[in-house]
C-alpha cells in the first residue's frame, strides 16, 4: 500500500502527494480536468520518441543538479523543453 504524505500541492481540481521517502510524487486530477490530456500527450509521445524521450530525460537530470527555492522554480526550469516536446507530439497526431 502506498502511504503518502500530506499534500504539498492544492489548487483548484489538482493535488501532488508524496511518500515519506520522497521517492514518488502521486498527481491527482479531477476527472475531467484539462490537464490530464496534456499529460497524457506528452506520455504517449516519449514512449514513441526515442529523441525526445532522451531530450526529456537528459532535461531532468541536469535539474537534479540544481539547488531550487521550491518544487515551482524547477518546474519552471523545464517548462520550455516541455512546450517544445509538446507541440513535437501535436505536430505529429496531425500527420
């Protein structure tokens, strides 16, 4: 069973937990929340996107290096790549 901590994100139809490890970060949506599309257009092109899964990975790694002031800087950090692979995987499901 998975034990998670407090909620370290509340905004509106969003929720990110954690386990006491900080090993795992558990996203929860409401059921018809936009942003889950969006997650799962970015999952679904990686595990097809041998470039961009490598560009993605490569991305975070570097951010792990980094001392940040909160999760929001970090996740700023790697917004632009994100976009970009994004708009890839768009681009794509059109063709």
């Amino acid at each position: 069973m998975l034990q998670v901590r407090a909620s370290r994100v509340r905004e509106p139809r969003h929720r990110l937990v954690r386990t006491p490890e900080r090993d795992v970060h558990v996203l929860l949506y409401e059921r018809d929340d936009p942003a889950i599309g969006e997650y799962l257009l970015l999952r679904n092109h990686l595990r097809r996107n041998v470039d961009d899964r490598v560009l993605y990975e490569r991305t975070k790694r570097t951010l792990l290096d980094k001392q940040w002031g909160d999760m929001y800087d970090y996740a700023d950090a790697k917004t632009e790549v994100i976009l970009a692979i994004k708009a890839r995987a768009r681009a794509a499901c059109r063709r």
